[in-house]
C-alpha cells in the first residue's frame, strides 16, 4: 500500500508540474503580445496601426476569451481548482465561436485558433487533474 502511495504522489507531482511547464510559454508569449501592443498604444497612440475599422465585434471574442483562459492558467499556479476552471470555461466558450464564425470546413487554415484554443486548455485540464488527485489523497 505504501508503495502505491507513494508512486500516485510522484505522478501527481508530475502532473502538476507538466502543467505547470506547459504553462509557463503560453503565459509568456500572452505577455509579449500584450506588453508590444501596450508599447505600440503609448508610443504611437494606436494599439495596431494596421487594424481594419469596421469589423465585427465578433471577432475579438477570440482573442480576448483566450487572454482570459491565459489569465485563469496564470491563477492555477496558486489555485488549482479556480484557475483551471477558469481556463476551461473561457477555452470552452470560444469553440463554439470558431465553428459559428470560423468554419474549418469553408478554409482549412481556419485550424489554427482552434489548435491555440487547445494548446491553451490543456494545462488547465492538468491543473484540474492535480486537483482531483490531490484532493483524493487528502482523504
């Protein structure tokens, strides 16, 4: 029984840490990409000098969903449970918006918010996970 516990700690460490790594470029690459439009909007007082006016509002639904399922990672460092929620809630969220106004089917390179929307999901799946497994062994 020892041996078991102590083999189901470790993989629960691990699986913390895997989305914790996994982690850690999404969070950074959501900075650069915030930290260059914050420059851009103060330096030229515009945040994308070549954005097209009169677009959809739709369109930045994405994007900003996505910033939010970043932010809710960034939460999961400390809280687990909530962050990881967090995370899904908003990756969930913006599916359905891709496929309503993104079809993969009308242009297959439409596959690629779909692919980011995943890449930032899994690690809140792991953190979710960690928390189960965690809260399992509490008990």
């Amino acid at each position: 029984m020892k041996k078991s516990e102590e083999t189901s700690d470790k993989t629960t460490r691990r699986i913390r840490w895997i989305a914790r790594i996994w982690s850690i470029p999404v969070i950074a690459f959501a900075l650069v990409m915030v930290i260059g439009y914050a420059v851009n909007w103060i330096t030229t007082g515009v945040a994308d000098p070549h954005a097209v006016e009169n677009y959809p509002f739709i369109e930045n639904l994405p994007p900003m969903f996505m910033l939010l399922a970043i932010i809710g990672l960034g939460i999961a460092w400390f809280k687990e449970k909530l962050g990881g929620i967090i995370n899904l809630f908003f990756c969930l969220v913006t599916i359905p918006i891709l496929i309503i106004h993104w079809p993969i089917i009308q242009n297959p390179s439409n596959i690629v918010p779909y692919v980011t929307t995943i890449i930032i999901a899994f690690p809140g799946i792991l953190f979710l996970v960690y928390w189960q497994r965690s809260k399992k062994r509490e008990i």
